[in-house]
C-alpha cells in the first residue's frame, strides 16, 4: 500500500492542522507553524501517519520540538480517546490468545500500521499538563516488557484531576478504551 496522499488530502490535512495549531498554542508557544509544515511537506510518510492519526479521531498536534534532532513531536489530542481506534485488546499475542469474541485489531499493530508510537505513561502524564484528556474514556499506554511478560498490559486515563495507572488483561477490550500515539517528524 503506498503511504502517500494526494496533493488535495495534504492541502487539507495541512489545513486542518494549521487552524489546531492556532487555536491552541499553549501547546506549543515557543514554535512556529511555517517551520513545522516545512517539515511536514518534507516527509509525505510521515503526513500520510497523521492523516491516519486524524481520520480515526486522534486530532493530532504539535506538543514539542526536539532540539538536538530537529524533528516536532505530535500527539492525538482528541478530548477522548480517538473513537476510531477503541474496542482493541493490546497486542498481537493478546488477540490470538482470545478464543472468541475477537475485536478486530489490536492497539499495537494499528499504531504500527498506521507508523506511529503508543504513547508512554510518561508522554500520557505530559499530554495532561496541556488539558483535560481522557475524562470519560481510557487508553492503553506502552506496557513494560515484565508486565506484557506475565501477560498483562496497562492503559490510564484522568479522573478526579488525577492521572490513574491501571492495569488488565491484555486480551481485555472495551468500547470506552483505546489508544493514543505519537509521531515524530
């Protein structure tokens, strides 16, 4: 499949990003949109993996830029886990491991899939210091490998001004959990 969009789908994601961009600035103040759409222009992959981030209701945004590659850092900053990416258990192994009632995919091969990250616990707990995220819904976050080891995955959301940590099965799926994810560009 060819991971490139046609000249009209990146004039309109590129417009779509630029008026998030404006409308919220507190999650980027010290950045500029005419060097972030430089680089987006530059890398058509990378524009194609937020216009996945943006058709499944991620609406993906600048949070940082990183000074030593050079590269804006994005995260989906739908107040709710983005719906297009809900009702996933966590990983490949978890969907195998379910004998029925399969959900269609898994949190981490639809982020592989669509060429971005699972946010971190620690990425989730910076998303928070730009808003309110995740207040009715949750979302899985990348598992340490002794926690998926013992066959669990754990996921959080923001309830009572607090991050929560939680943790389930791996195999386990809700209508009201899915995923957030990052790209660097």
């Amino acid at each position: 499949m060819k991971k490139e969009l046609s000249t009209t789908q990146r004039e309109e994601l590129l417009g779509i990003l630029k008026a998030r961009f404006e409308k919220n600035m507190n999650r980027h103040n010290d950045i500029e949109w005419a060097k972030v759409q430089t680089r987006l222009q530059a890398n058509a992959e990378k524009l194609w993996s937020l216009n996945e981030m943006e058709m499944t209701g991620g609406e993906p945004d600048v949070v940082a830029h990183d000074q030593k590659t050079g590269e804006y850092i994005f995260y989906d900053c739908s107040a709710e886990s983005p719906k297009g990416r809900r009702s996933l258990c966590y990983d490949h192994e978890a969907l195998e491991a379910r004998k029925e009632h399969k959900p269609e995919n898994s949190a981490v091969e639809m982020a592989r899939d669509m060429g971005i990250e699972l946010l971190s616990e620690e990425q989730y707990r910076e998303l928070q210091k730009l808003g309110k995220f995740d207040t009715k819904t949750s979302s899985w976050v990348k598992t340490p490998a002794d926690i998926r080891k013992l066959g669990g995955a754990i996921f959080v959301d923001y309830r009572y001004g607090t991050v929560f940590v939680y943790h389930n099965g791996a195999e386990s799926y809700y209508a009201a959990r899915g995923f957030r994810g990052s790209l660097r560009i």
